[in-house]
C-alpha cells in the first residue's frame, strides 16, 4: 500500500503534519491548511469585527503570518485553529486601536452635525449592532478576561484548548468564562425596546 492510499483510509493529514510540512515550504500543505480553517477563522474575525470586509482582511493577515511563522507555532492537541485564532485576535485589536486613533482624528476633523452613512446602515442592522455592542464591550475587559471571551466565547475554543494555549489550568479557565459572561452581561444588557 502506498503512502498515499494508507492516508486515504485514515482521513487527512492532522494540522501537526501539515505544519511540519508547511515549515518546509510546501505549498500544497499551506493550501490545504487554509482550506480547513479558512470558515472558521473568517467567522471568527466576523465576530470580532462584525464586519465583513474586516473579517476577510483580518483572515488574509492571519494566513499571510502563519506563512510567515510557519514552523514556529504552537499547536494545540495538533491543531493549528487555536494558533490562528490567536493571531487573528491580535491583529483585530491592533486594527481596533489603530481604527480608534483615525476616528478621533476624524471627530476633530469632520462637522459635529453630519452623519456618517455608514452609521445609518449599521444601525438598520440589529444583528451586526448588537454584535458591536458586545465587541466593544470585550474591548473594555481586562486583559485576561478580554483573551478569554476572544478565545471561548466568540472563538469557541475549548476550555481544556485554550487552557494549554495560556498555560494555564482549565479550571481558571471555566471560572474566567464564567466571570466574563457574568461582566458582559452588565456590559451589554439586552434591549426590549
């Protein structure tokens, strides 16, 4: 039997496998990489964001720094998706500050009695408003509590996953999800208006 067929019968190759060839500079490898986690990252950077065209510039430089960094991740149970999702966490908030600054620069700028076009839209949007409500609420925990709701909770990382991923136990874990939902809720209460 061939290499190629035994791999046939046991399914594809884990990310871990994947990774070590991607270290190489298999392209083929990266590729298929992207093509596993490609949704999954976009929905993520989606909910970070609630922005389509953010989620697909986020999910762009998110793949563009594996490339980058290939061989240099950590993986989790052999999966590369917490990996990504970390990095792609890191550049939503860089991109959230850097968005800030031009925005207060805008303010300053721009007369205070003209709206922006693209508030009207957005505020037509329940959905995508709510979600902004709860990313900017994010923004505004702690740093550890912050990592947590971006992983667990908007990411669906695991508990035991994203335990390994902050080396921390799963028990601190669980009771930081539980304290953060706790906070977001404060932070976001529901309108029944």
């Amino acid at each position: 039997m061939t290499e190629t067929t035994e791999r046939a019968d046991v399914g594809p190759p884990p990310d871990a496998h994947l990774w070590d060839r991607i270290a190489q500079g298999d392209h083929a490898a990266f590729t298929e990489l992207f093509e596993r986690h490609a949704e999954a990252v976009w929905n993520y950077a989606y909910r970070l964001t609630a922005s389509w065209s953010q989620a697909e510039d986020l999910l762009s430089a998110t793949f563009l720094t594996a490339w980058r960094k290939r061989g240099q991740a950590q993986l989790v149970r052999d999966s590369a998706l917490p990996w990504l999702y970390t990095v792609t966490a890191n550049r939503a908030r860089t991109e959230w500050r850097a968005s800030r600054r031009a925005l207060r620069l805008v303010a300053r700028l721009a007369p205070q009695h003209e709206r922006d076009h693209a508030d009207e839209v957005a505020a037509r949007t329940d959905a995508q408003r709510r979600l902004a409500e709860v990313v900017a609420a994010i923004a505004e925990l702690p740093p550890s509590e912050r990592e947590i709701a971006q992983l667990c909770l908007l990411g669906d990382v695991s508990t035991a996953d994203a335990a390994t991923l902050l080396g921390i136990a799963e028990s601190s874990v669980r009771a930081r999800v539980a304290r953060t939902r706790a906070r977001l809720r404060e932070l976001t209460p529901e309108d029944n208006g």
